[in-house]
C-alpha cells in the first residue's frame, strides 16, 4: 500500500526566510510524486511533481522539492518565503500513472511578515 | 481557476435525505476522480471514470454512494440517506492519459454539511 507522512501539521517561517515542508513516502516500485497547495475555500492547485530524472524538480511560483530516494523523502523547499505563500499544503504519491493519488494529511504554512 | 467546476458549491441538508453532486471536467480530459476531504486530513479517494467506465471504487464508497459519468463528460456522485459523518468536502479532479505526468486539476469542491 502506498502512503504519505508529513510530520509537521504547521510551519512558521518569517517572510524573506527559506521554507521547508516535509515530506516523507511509502510506496513498492517507482514512486510519483505530487505537491499541492490548497488556499481557504479553493480547491486544490498542482505545484510540482517528480516522475524521473533530475532529482530537483522546479514548479510553480518559485517552489522546488528535491527527492531522495534514500530517504524515502520529497520536500517541499522555496529560497524565500512570501506572506501570499501562507496556505495549506498536500504532498501525495501514486505507484501508477494515472491512478488516484494517496495524500498526506496536510501542512499548514504560515509567512509572518 | 483550474477549469474544472463543481455544482453545488455548497450543501446543507437534513440527515436522511439524498443529495447529488455534479462535476465538470476540463473537456479534453477521459480520466474524472472524485475525493473526500474531511477536517485536518487530505483527501481520500472515493472513485474514479476513465470515459463512461467506473473503473475503481474506495472501500470509503458504501452502498449509499453512486457515481455516474453517462457520457464520459461530467459526473455526478449522489449520497442516499445522508448521516452526519457524511460532513466533509468532496473534490472533482480531472486528468488525460496522454503522457506520463497524468497531474490531476481539482475543482473548488462541494461542501456537505448534514444537520
């Protein structure tokens, strides 16, 4: 069975610092990897995924996560945070293309300015 | 706004009575999931449609649940004698299968409160 820890429920980080958002999966075989962002009364929106290759993966608005495979971990990371980054973010994996996704439970992210 | 819609936005309705819930995908798209978001948790699969088949179905989904997808276009999901625990978020995604990435597109979810 495939799953998704994120050991964190909220993350405080001043504005101009670096973030980090953790990640951590359990999956057999090749994992892809997903991050999205949810803000109040939204829906869901993608950031980035990791399929293969590089193991630094860009995405949307100034967000990267790196995958380990080690480690079993995909973190969610930004060189400087922003206050309109404050929202709620979902790490999930599948096993297989183009199948449900298995989500993590959820970090809150708060930039204080 | 991803171009996935969901109608209603939001639903109150009394234990015991039925309720349906509609979603429209990005037209170009064959796969169509729908999930289950609750307080403080992720969301959880319930079913997913490639086209018109319901190819997977959630142990999440008891015999109360329904999905149809008729015209492989939008879908429903209908709740039959709602319960309280019934109370969460439930979210449309939609995805193609070409290529390898398959990043779903959630819609904006209908809230589900049963009094």
């Amino acid at each position: 069975a495939q799953s998704v820890a994120q050991p964190e429920d909220q993350v405080n980080v001043a504005e101009g610092n670096p973030l980090t958002v953790k990640c951590t999966y359990s999956v057999s075989g090749n994992p892809y990897l997903f991050w999205y962002v949810q803000y109040p009364n939204r829906g869901l929106q993608f950031l980035l995924k990791y399929i293969t290759g590089d193991n630094l993966v860009k995405g949307s608005y100034g967000f990267e996560a790196e995958f380990n495979k080690s480690q079993t971990s995909f973190h969610l990371k930004k060189p400087s945070a922003l206050v309109s980054d404050s929202a709620l973010y979902f790490c999930a994996v599948r096993r297989v293309e183009n199948t449900p996704l298995v989500f993590g439970k959820g970090t809150r992210l708060s930039v204080i300015a | 706004d991803t171009g996935v819609s969901q109608d209603p936005r939001h639903k109150i309705t009394k234990r015991g009575q039925n309720v349906t819930f509609r979603c429209d995908p990005i037209s170009e798209h064959n796969r169509l999931y729908w999930y289950r978001q609750t307080l403080g948790q992720g969301p959880e699969f319930l079913t997913y449609f490639q086209n018109e088949a319901q190819l997977e179905k959630s142990r999440l989904l008891s015999d109360r649940f329904s999905a149809e997808r008729p015209k492989g276009s939008f879908s429903t999901l209908e709740i039959q004698r709602t319960e309280q625990g019934d109370s969460a978020m439930y979210l449309c995604a939609s995805s193609t299968t070409s290529g390898r990435a398959g990043e779903q597109f959630f819609g904006p979810g209908t809230r589900l409160t049963v009094l």
